[in-house]
C-alpha cells in the first residue's frame, strides 16, 4: 500500500506497538523495561530519543496511510500473530496501526 520497504514499515509501527503494550500493561514490556534498571516511561523516552536522533521518529501517516486505512490494513496482516504475546484479537492490531498514525 506504501512502496516502502519492510523496515520502514515496521519504525512507522513500532512507535503505536510500544505505546499499545504500554497501554495494556504487558508484563514483557515491564519485564525489559527492569532489565535495563528503568521504568516502562523511561525505556520509552530513550526508545523515542533514539529513533529522533537517527531522524526516524515517524507514524504510518509519513508513509501516505490514514485513518481510513486501518481496517483494510489490520485484515491483511498475515503470519504467526499470536507469537507477539501482546496479540489478543484484530481489535490489537487495529488499535496498534491507530497509536502509529
């Protein structure tokens, strides 16, 4: 839908998949955020510091997609979703692609 590459695709995601297991409290996001001896907000601020110091602080919105994307986007996601344990339903995909606009 974008002619980006892969990797571009996934920064522009990363950014609302971070926020969304923020969001819903997922014990891995904890789990790394201890790891590295800071708190869930921290990890985050360094994770945005970073990708704003390598100028690739973007949403899917910088790739040309909107709102009215989503759920055409959330239904052609393919693979083994259920191996990222913050995957419950398509309603975590939808809301993953609406944090990353």
């Amino acid at each position: 839908m974008t002619s980006t590459s892969h990797a571009q695709g996934l920064i522009a995601i990363y950014k609302g998949w971070l926020q969304y297991l923020y969001n819903e409290n997922v014990d891995e996001l904890v789990d790394l955020a201890t790891d590295l001896d800071m708190s869930e907000v921290q990890f985050l601020d360094k994770v945005d510091n970073l990708k704003k110091e390598l100028s690739l602080n973007y949403g899917i919105s910088k790739l040309g997609l909107c709102q009215d994307h989503i759920e055409k986007i959330a239904s052609m996601v393919m693979g083994n979703v259920q191996a990222d344990l913050s995957y419950k339903d398509i309603n975590s995909i939808t809301n993953i692609l609406k944090l990353s606009l």
